[in-house]
C-alpha cells in the first residue's frame, strides 16, 4: 500500500461524488430523468467499487503496514512557526470501514432513491445533496488533519440540513432543517474550540501529528479532559445523544431515503468514529471517558423508552437509532472501540433497511405514517414484510442475526472493562436495553404488519417496483447473515466467536495498551455468561412483544397504558425535552431579541451601529458630493494632496 | 563579417540580451502585425484580428513562461534599464492572461456597438507592452516611458466609442488629469535624479546606502512627488476621482482591460520602486506616513463611495480604489510576507474584477450596457449560471472563502499583523465589513424575483468565447481559494526573485 496509491484512490473516490454533485446541480435541470438517476447512482456505484479497492489494499497489506498517509496538497502553509493545513487523507481499518459503509449502504440507498422519489419533480437536485452528502462524508472520514475533517463536518451538517428541507413548500420541514443544522453547529463550535486547544498545545492540527503529541498531555490532566469533553460535545450533536438528541426525530420530514442514509447508516454514527478516530487522546482522559459512556446509556434508555411510545413508524426507527447509537457511544466511551464499530457497521445495514422498508411501507399507504392506521399489511407487502422481519430480528438481538454479534459483543465489554467501581451496573442496564430493544422492534413489526387491517388503505397497498426491493432485499440478506458469516470465520481463526475477524482486522488501528480487544478477552467464563444473560434478555423483550402485539387488533399502546399514567406521558412526549429547551433556550432567547428591539435597539443600537451605518451612507454621499465631474476640481484635488504630501515629508525631513 | 554580425539579434553586442525582453517583443511585433493586418482585412473579417492579437498574447505567454525557468538568477539587461526577474515575469503572467481574456469577449461587445474597427486590438497589445515594460523597468527613465505608452492607448481606447459623449469625456478627462499626473511624476524624477545623479534604480539604492544617514529634502519632495504619479495610476484616493467617471464612460471591454491591468502594472512599479528601491530605513519612515495614509484613505473613500452608488460600473470602480488600499497595506509593510501577499493579492484581483466586468460586457445588448441596479433584479432566473459566477466574483471580491479573495485578504492582513502594524490590518478588516454590503446587495438583486409590473430588460445571450471567459475566470477564482499554494508558491518564489543588485 504506497503513498501514491493511496493518493489516486482517495483522489478517486473523493471526485467521484462531487463531480456527481456538481453535474446534477449544473446541468441536472436540462437532462432527462433517466441520465438524472444515471449521474447520481453512477457516481456512487463508481465510488463503491474504488472503496472495495481501497478495502482490498488495506487487507493485502503486510501486518504493521496496514495504515498510510497521503498528501494530496498543500492547502495552508504560512511558513515556519506558522500553521500548515494540508489535504491529507489516511486509509487504514478504521476508514477503510467507514468507507464500505458509506459507499456500499450509500449506493443501494440511492439505488432505492430512483424508485422513491420517482414522481418528484426535483430529482436532480435531490441526487445532487445526496452525492455532495456521500462526498461530505468521505471528507470526514478519509481526513488526516482535524480541520479537513471538520470541513468535512461542516459540509456533512451542510448537507443534511438541504436534505431535510428538501420540501421546502413544507413549513415543518424547514423548520426541522433549521432545527438540525442549528444544533449541529453548536457541536461544531465545540470542535472548533478543541481544535485550538490542540493547536495551541501541540502547534499542529495534522492528526498522525496530534496522536503522536498525545503523551504530551498529562494523563487524566484538566487540558486533555477539556479537550477530549469539547471533541465528545461535537460527537453527540452530530450523532444525536443527550442533551443535543432532539433534532433526529424531526429530521425524519426528509424524504425517507434520507432518513435511511443520513439518520441511520452514516451521518449519526460520524461522532461514534471521531471518538474511536480520536481514541489516543481519549484514552488519556479517563474523566471524559466515563462522562462519555455515562451518556451513551443514558440515552440508549431514554430514546429506548420513547421508542416504545411513538406511534409514528419512521419516530420508532429514529428513536430506536438514537438507542442503538447510544450503545455505540457507550463502547467507545469504555475504550471497546472495535466493538463499538462493529455495531455501527451491522447497525447501518439493518437500520438502512429499516428505513428502506418503512418507506416501502409509506409509499404504498401514500404517505400514511402512523401505525394505528396499519396493520395486516403482510398479506399485500409480503416481500417487504420478510426484509422488514430480517431487520427486526437483527436490531432485536436475535441469535445468529447481525445485530446478536456486535450487541453482545459490546455489551460483554461493558461487564469487563466498564468504567467505575461497579461495571457490572451499566451492564445490567444494557441487559435492560435489550428487553426494550425486542419489545419496540416487535412491536413496530406486530402492529403494521401483523393483525387485522386498521384502514381501508391497506387493502389496496401494492407491493413496492423491483427498484426499490431489491436493495432492501440485498440488505436483509447481510444483515441476516453478514453476523453469521464473520462469526464462523472467527471460528475457523481461533478467534472470538462474536467480533474476532473485526476486531483483529481493526486491532493495526486501536493498538494502545487501554484499548481494543488487547485489553479484554471475551472467551472467558465470565464473558460467556454475559452473552447468555444478554441475549436471553433479548429474546425475553421479543417473547413479551410477541405476547402482548401479536393478535388481531394490537394496541400499540399496551404496555404503556398498563404503567403508571405519568410515565407513559412523559415518555409519549419524548421527556418534554423540546419544551424545556423551549423553555429555557429558545424562549428566553426570542423574548431577549423582543427586548432588544423594543429597549435596546432603539436606544442604544440607534446612537451605535445605526450612526456608523448612516455615517458610512453620509460619507458616501460627501464623497460624491465632490465627485463634481469638473476637471479642474479633480486637478485641484491632485495639487492639494500632492501640496500637502510634500510639504509633509518635508516636514518630517526637518524632524 | 560573418552572418551572425549582420544579425545583431542573434549576436547582439555585450550589454543587450534580447531574451530579457522576450515577451515584450513578441507583444510588440504583433502590435506592428495587426497594424498592417488591418489595412488589408475586411470589416466583416474584423475577428481575425482578435484572433491574432490573442495568438500574440499566447506566444508573449509562452516566452513568460521560459523566461521564468530562465531567470532563476535575476539580472539587469540592457545596461540596468530594465530588471530580468521572476517579479517582473509574475506581473508579466497576470497582464498577459489578462489581456487574452479581454481579447476573447471584446469582438461580441464591439460587433454589438458598431464600433468593430482593427486598431482597437493593436491598442490593446500596445496598452500590454506598456505595461509588462512597465512591470519590468529598471530606471526612472523606463518607468515613465512605460507609463506614457499605455496610458497613450489608454486615451484613445477611452474615447472609442465616437458617437457616445460619455466616452469622449471619459477620453478628455482621462487624457488631460494623466498629463496632469504625468507631471508630478516626471518631476518627482527630476528631483530624484538631481539628488542622486542616477535615473537607475539599483544604483539609486546604492546612492542612498552611501549617502550616510542624511536624507535631503529635495530627495524626499521627490520620492513624494513620484508616488503621487504612480498613485494616480492605481487610482488610489486622493487620486482616485477620474476612475469612476472613466470606468463608466468606456467602452465595457476597455473598462475591464484597464481596471485590472494598469493597477497590476502600476502596482509592480510602486512596489519595485518604493518597497526595494526607497527601503532604506531612514527613507522608509519618512515616505512610510504618505503611503498609510493614502492606504486608508483609498480603502475608506472606495468602500464608502461604492454604498451610495446605483451603477454596476462605477460601484466596481469605487471597488477596485478599494482594493487598491488593501493592496498598498502590502507597499507599506517592507516584510517579504507583505510583498507576496501583495502580488496573491493581484493575481486574485485580476481574475474575479475581469470576471465582473465581463459579466456587464457579455451581456450588454445593442443600446446600452444594462448595468444599472434595476436591471439586475432577478437575473438568476433567465441567466443560472451567469448570476452564480457573478455571485461568486462577488464573494471574491468581498473576502469570503474558499475564493481566491479570501486568502488575499488574509495574507496582506496578516503580514500587517505580523509587521506590528495592527492598526493597518484593522482598519482593512473594518472597510471590508463595509464593502459586504454593497457586494451582497448585488448579490441579492440577482436573486431576488422581479415583479410583475417591472420592465423585462433585454440581456444579450452569452457567447460560446464570452461564456469560456466567465467559466474560466469562476474556475480561477475558486481554484485559488483550494489549491491555495499553487499560485502562492509562484508569488513567493517572485518575490525572492526580484532584482536587487546591478
């Protein structure tokens, strides 16, 4: 793997989606729908297909050779002592993970898209966020310098927010963009101001630089801990964890392809790969660690919970995302980062599908997306119904499923290696995320598809055209057996049945002595028996689903109605967390702009910013006043100057 | 006598190196070319002669780019007159690539006008040679040559348009404050010349080295009196009242050809003079107070101006006397950082005010030039693609990155900074803070929907060679704000390589 092929690869996969992006955005509106869809996917299934070379270069490299850096040019140079920015771009594991993510879902998804968005007039530009989102992405993760990869941020946040106002003609969606776009930023400030701190420390952003700084920060010191919490705060706007979750579930006003790609597979899981990017300061900063776990189960509970309540189907899958992220977030937080992307990598297969399916669902009903309005839709979607059941058994953590591997797995470190005095408590938390894992993943399968029709709707559901299932088929094939496949490999290695193969192929990256499955080894007794008290916690919330929904008229309501009436209320309206910030963000902050222009304005800003205004506007005017036109003013202009520059000089002369 | 003694071209006697002024000559020779060219060409056959002209370019562009593998060592030529640097040959590449592209939307706009006669292109190369002369002078004596050739075309090519009274008074008035101006340099010169008794420049520093920590009067009313020459040639205020009444009243094409070139020509011959040749510190303090105040003078009175204005041309006018200040900060500071981010500063210029400026002259129709405020509202919607270049010529212009104007900002800024002149780079920070917004209400206009009721205007189709202009003046812009140390290794290694010994 030499510098240069890593160079052209980048290169490569970097232009493919932008040059899809800019064709679309240029010339999209003059072309035919056809060649529209033919840019936008073409662009991806290129970029794929230079991923699965980058994949190849990266597993055919001799061990201890697995990671290279390329310089494609220098952006920013000022000098010595100043600050270099160069376009750089690594490929190890870790991004050549990524990489297959985002390209691989990415492209069925936009392969989905063509049947989706079919009759919507707006298609290029549509295609045309979509590959400028895809190249976003790339520019995050294939970044080896922090503010190349918070340009990539940026551009990411940049990109969802068009998506998810992609119908502009709706007021709710405008406003769910804004609302995204506004709490992304105030995850980018955060990263912003770490990438000071960095830089001022350590006088350099570029991030093979940064890491080999790293024990320059005192270990656990205050320095690193602000650091690695600022990097944390950009990582939970930007992947939808307590206090900054509450834009995800309004993202879903985006088209669902969006919601598919954006709010499931990639954008939402950028803040569980900066942390892992990000693990060698990290690991130096046990304080933020803990605070980073602490708030990864946190909200995997939280949005659990909510889950269970929403009745709105793509609000489910939101909720059950930001869960499942939670969960992610929490394995870094304890420094089990393979684990943690191995279920970002299942999780963005069987949540893609999810989505996909559910939009199969919507666009049969014509937009219909509540689930009380559903049910018995497998006799009509019965494809659909078969990759929307591979999906629910994955999330749910069903044996021999994607999702059993990388869950288990993740959770087995938490018994281990959590942080703490008691690991064993987030641990049983976990359990307990997995009996709500099964019962709102069955749930959400019972009440649309299983029971009795609910709506007239429903019998006249058509299965959704072969553009759109035969993605969704490919992904409930992975995600039934992608687990299965790695596991007996893992076996054929000697390896950890649930993550071996992952983990070795991503141990080059993850080699500091605190992190990685170094630290831990899963085939003890006592990681067994997590993984058999963790899957039984599983199976007991998909039996209890199974019990309570699985009948002719479902309540989707039924657990909930049996709770305390407090409970279910609080849970149904998502905590009130968009009222409180309503209450003490966003009210607070209209009512000060109310009182700025009504006090504050006209007293203070009238005699400020208005007088340099109109000073500007006067002076403008005074000067045009002598732009008479006249020659011989201006010729008199010229001798007074040039009178007052000699006698200026000359004066000073004299000095 | 061998062949070669006949041809003092190629065995030239010791002291003249024709290859220093390579491209010059070829500028020069297609000048002649077209001038007799035009005599035997048809009026329908007229854009031949753009043809030419622009293959003239081309071959002057090329003997630059030799040149500049050539010139690593920097010399003077032709006994000291003229300077055979990589500074000279940078100025040299931007006048060049300048002038092609006004070349290529100059037939449309004259066909349009009626006014398609041949000697306008050899005007243009003849204006070009000035100027690359100019860029390159060594002497007093060159520069003011140098100076009387370009402006000469300048005149007429002011006055071109023969039936339109705006542009003969821009001719009249143009012709008559340059003489003026012309004046004060020449006897700045004088001055200069009397004090030193050498009109070269090189020999003038070593003159004022020797002179031994004294400084004359006379010397210094000189010095003050040939920067108000150059001043009044990049239109810096207080010299600046002619621009915007020029600008408007020539011909679009021309105004496009002169506010890019002369500013950048004018500015390599203030920039060789007073940072490398007056540098001397005891000099420098006293020349330094003029140039800072001109500086903010320039930056505020364009910036200021430009909010009132309601024409497209003289905004961009009032603009360019702006951009002028912004650049000075680069004259006034002496740090090398001050003189590459100066001439980044240049390179970033030329390419989104000739991309502004041909946004008016490829679409201007038969009547008139359609650069009023009112008649750029909603132009986004019949015109895409020309409304988002011009928009981001505009954000060019305003410092907003990835453009090419944000960095130049940047850099001129931070050498100021780093030359403990903060007061400087504030007061460029404030002005520009200014300058968004005339910059974004053209914006806006383009993009905001005309009404029902108002009066459609009549843009001209953009030409397959106009459309190329604006396409390749969009791809600078931005190519300069990413790939950022392409064109600012160039300008650094220009300015390492500027002549400053004989």
């Amino acid at each position: 793997m030499t510098t240069s092929t890593v160079a052209v690869l980048s290169g490569l996969i970097l232009l493919l989606p932008l040059a899809g992006a800019l064709l679309n955005a240029l010339v999209g509106w003059r072309l035919s729908r056809r060649v529209v869809n033919a840019i936008g996917t073409g662009s991806i299934l290129a970029a794929f297909l230079v991923a699965c070379v980058m994949l190849a270069q990266v597993v055919g490299a001799p061990d201890g050779a697995k990671s290279a850096s390329a310089h494609l040019w220098q952006w920013l140079d000022l000098g010595t002592g100043g600050l270099r920015v160069g376009v750089d771009v690594t490929l190890d594991p870790l991004s050549a993970v990524m990489l297959m993510v985002i390209t691989g879902v990415g492209l069925l998804i936009h392969v989905y898209s063509v049947g989706y968005m079919e009759h919507d007039r707006g298609i290029a530009r549509f295609f045309s966020y979509m590959n400028l989102f895809i190249f976003s992405m790339l520019v995050l993760v294939l970044a080896a310098d922090l503010l190349i990869l918070i340009i990539g941020w940026a551009l990411v946040a940049l990109s969802s927010y068009l998506l998810i106002g992609f119908w502009y003609e709706r007021p709710s969606a405008v406003v769910a963009a804004r609302k995204a776009f506004i709490t992304q930023v105030a995850g980018d400030v955060a990263l912003v101001i770490a990438a000071f701190l960095i830089v001022v420390h350590i006088g350099t952003l570029s991030m093979p630089g940064i890491f080999a700084a790293a024990p320059s920060f005192a270990s656990g010191g205050l320095l690193i801990t602000v650091v690695c919490s600022l990097l944390a705060i950009g990582a939970f706007a930007k992947s939808a964890q307590f206090p900054l979750h509450t834009w995800l579930p309004d993202a879903m006003e985006g088209p669902t392809p969006v919601s598919a790609l954006i709010h499931a597979a990639t954008m939402v899981t950028a803040g569980v790969y900066l942390i892992a990017r990000f693990h060698p300061l990290f690991d130096r900063a046990p304080v933020a660690q803990g605070m980073v776990a602490c708030v990864g189960i946190g909200t995997a509970v939280m949005a659990g919970v909510i889950a269970l309540s929403q009745v709105d189907i793509k609000r489910v899958i939101a909720y059950s995302t930001m869960s499942q992220i939670g969960l992610m977030i929490f394995a870094v937080g304890i420094g089990a980062y393979s684990a943690g992307m191995f279920h970002l990598a299942t999780h963005a297969v069987f949540k893609a599908l999810l989505f996909m399916a559910a939009g199969n669902v919507i666009h049969a009903l014509h937009d219909e997306q509540d689930i009380r309005l559903m049910g018995g839709l497998s006799t009509n979607l019965r494809r659909t119904e078969l990759c929307f059941l591979s999906g629910t058994f994955a999330l749910a953590g069903i044996p021999l499923f994607a999702g059993f591997f990388s869950k288990e797995g993740l959770l087995g470190f938490g018994l281990t290696n959590g942080p703490g005095a008691f690991p064993w408590v987030l641990y049983l938390v976990g359990v307990g995320i997995n009996v709500l894992t099964g019962l709102y993943a069955f749930r959400l399968w019972a009440t649309v598809f299983r029971g009795e029709p609910q709506t007239a709707r429903v019998y006249a559901a058509r299965e959704a055209p072969r553009v759109m299932l035969v993605p969704v088929a490919i992904l409930a094939l992975l995600s039934a057996f992608l687990g299965l496949i790695l596991g007996v490999w893992s076996l054929v290695i000697h390896d950890n049945f649930l993550i071996g193969v992952f983990a070795r192929f991503l141990s080059p990256v993850f080699t500091t002595p605190a992190s990685g499955p170094l630290a831990v080894d899963l085939s003890t007794g006592t990681a067994i028996l997590a993984g058999i008290v963790g899957t039984l916690g599983s199976l007991l919330g998909a039996g209890l689903a199974a019990r309570i929904w699985l009948q002719r008229n479902p309540d989707p309501s039924a657990v909930t109605a049996r709770l305390p009436r407090a409970l279910p209320q609080l849970a149904y309206n998502k905590f009130y967390f968009d009222e409180i910030y309503d209450a003490l963000l966003v009210r607070p902050l209209v009512a000060l702009a109310r009182a700025a222009r009504r006090v504050v304005e006209p007293r203070f800003m009238n005699s400020g910013v208005q007088t340099v205004s109109d000073a500007c506007s006067e002076l403008g005017a005074w000067v045009r006043d002598y732009q008479t036109g006249l020659i011989r003013d201006y010729a008199s202009y010229m001798i007074a100057a040039a009178g007052v520059f000699v006698v200026a000089t000359l004066v000073l002369v004299s000095r | 006598m061998t062949v070669l003694g006949v041809l003092p071209v190629l065995a030239p006697p010791p002291g003249i190196d024709i290859l220093g002024l390579l491209p010059e000559v070829i500028l020069a020779g297609g000048f002649i070319v077209l001038m007799m060219l035009d005599l035997v060409t048809a009026p329908a056959q007229r854009g031949w002669l753009a043809v030419v002209s622009v293959v003239a370019v081309a071959g002057a562009f090329g003997a630059t780019v030799w040149c500049w593998f050539d010139a690593a060592t920097p010399r003077t030529v032709y006994f000291g007159a003229f300077a055979y640097d990589r500074f000279g040959l940078f100025i040299n590449a931007i006048i060049l690539v300048s002038t092609a592209l006004v070349l290529m939307i100059t037939p449309q706009y004259l066909n349009r006008r009626g006014l398609h006669y041949g000697e306008y292109y050899a005007l243009i190369l003849g204006a070009a040679t000035g100027m690359m002369l100019l860029a390159g002078a060594g002497s007093l004596m060159v520069i003011f040559l140098a100076i009387e050739l370009l402006s000469i075309a300048l005149y007429i090519l002011s006055g071109f348009n023969r039936t339109e009274p705006r542009s003969q008074e821009a001719a009249m008035k143009y012709l008559l404050l340059g003489g003026f101006a012309s004046g004060f340099l020449l006897f700045g010169m004088a001055l200069i010349y009397g004090e030193t008794g050498h009109t070269q420049l090189t020999l003038i520093a070593a003159a004022i080295t020797n002179g031994g920590g004294t400084v004359d009067p006379l010397l210094m009313a000189g010095i003050a009196l040939l920067f108000v020459g150059l001043a009044f040639k990049i239109s810096a205020a207080p010299f600046h009242t002619w621009t915007p009444d020029v600008y408007q009243g020539a011909p679009t094409s021309v105004t496009t050809f002169m506010s890019v070139t002369t500013k950048v020509a004018a500015f390599a011959a203030l920039i060789r003079v007073f940072s490398y040749t007056f540098g001397e510190p005891l000099i420098y303090d006293r020349w330094k107070i003029i140039v800072y105040f001109v500086a903010i003078a320039s930056m505020v009175v364009g910036n200021v101006a430009a909010l009132r204005q309601t024409s497209l041309k003289r905004v961009l006018g009032y603009s360019g006397i702006a951009q002028g200040g912004y650049i000075l900060i680069g004259v006034v500071v002496l740090t090398p950082a001050a003189t590459w981010g100066s001439l980044y500063y240049l390179a970033s210029y030329a390419v989104a005010n000739i991309g502004a400026f041909a946004v008016i002259t490829v679409m201007a129709n038969r009547g008139e030039d359609l650069d009023s405020y009112a008649s750029l509202r909603g132009l986004a919607f019949r015109r895409p693609y020309v409304a988002a270049a011009m928009g981001l010529f505009l954000l060019s212009l305003g410092g907003f990155p990835p453009t090419a104007g944000f960095f130049a900002k940047f850099f001129v800024f931070a050498a100021a900074i780093g030359a403990h002149e903060l007061p400087l780079a504030l007061w460029g920070i404030g002005t520009s803070a200014v300058s968004v917004f005339y910059y974004l209400r053209v914006g806006l206009l383009m993009y905001t929907r005309p009404q029902p009721d108002e009066p459609s205007y009549n843009w001209s189709r953009t030409s397959l060679s106009g459309g190329g202009v604006l396409a390749l003046t969009a791809a600078g812009t931005l190519v300069m704000g990413i790939f950022v140390t392409l064109v600012l290794n160039i300008a650094v290694s220009a300015q390492n390589g500027i002549v400053l010994h004989g």
